[in-house]
C-alpha cells in the first residue's frame, strides 16, 4: 500500500508535491465523512521507505510536505524510521531529526 502511494507521488526522486497534497486531502475527506474529528492520526512510512531505499534528500523533501499539510489540518504524524541504515549520512539525519517536532 505504501509502496503503490510512493509510486503515485514520488518521480525521478522528487516528490509531486500537488499529487502527494492531492492523496492527503482525499484521504482526510474520507475519514471526515459523516464523523466528527478533532484530530487525524496519521502514520507516515512514505519518508521511512525512500530513506531504505536510500533516496534520503527525497524522504527529507517528503517530510517537509508533511510539515505543511500539519499547517492545513488538524493530524498528529507519527513516523518510524529504522535505526542503523548504513547508508545513512549523520548530516542527513540530523536534517530529517530538524523537521520533525
């Protein structure tokens, strides 16, 4: 599921960002339907998965999408990045730590 998603929204390892943007919103409008909702829990894998495949500037781009779609809706998102990804640069990684709250 996530990978079919990554696939929808992610091109020559830059994010689409009104195709990402796009795929929240209609996901949103679905769990609104006929409910109330304060907040959205939102699982996050999109970032985890390009960073095990070692795309990490487009997981950082990812997370920063996430960043702005928090500024539109109420959503909590949680993300789970697997520790020890050898490819993984420390500069890297404290950018990503940056952009999460």
């Amino acid at each position: 599921d996530a990978r079919e998603t990554l696939g929808m929204c992610v091109r020559a390892r830059l994010p689409l960002e009104a195709t990402f943007k796009r795929l929240v919103d209609d996901a949103i409008a679905q769990i609104r339907h006929n409910r109330t909702v304060d907040v959205i829990r939102v699982y996050g894998e999109l970032g985890h998965l390009l960073w095990q495949d070692g795309r990490d500037e487009t997981a950082l781009r990812v997370e920063a999408l996430w960043n702005e779609v928090i500024a539109t809706y109420p959503l909590i998102v949680r993300c789970g990045y697997a520790n020890g990804v050898p490819h993984c640069a420390a500069a890297a990684m404290h950018r990503l730590k940056a952009l999460h709250s």
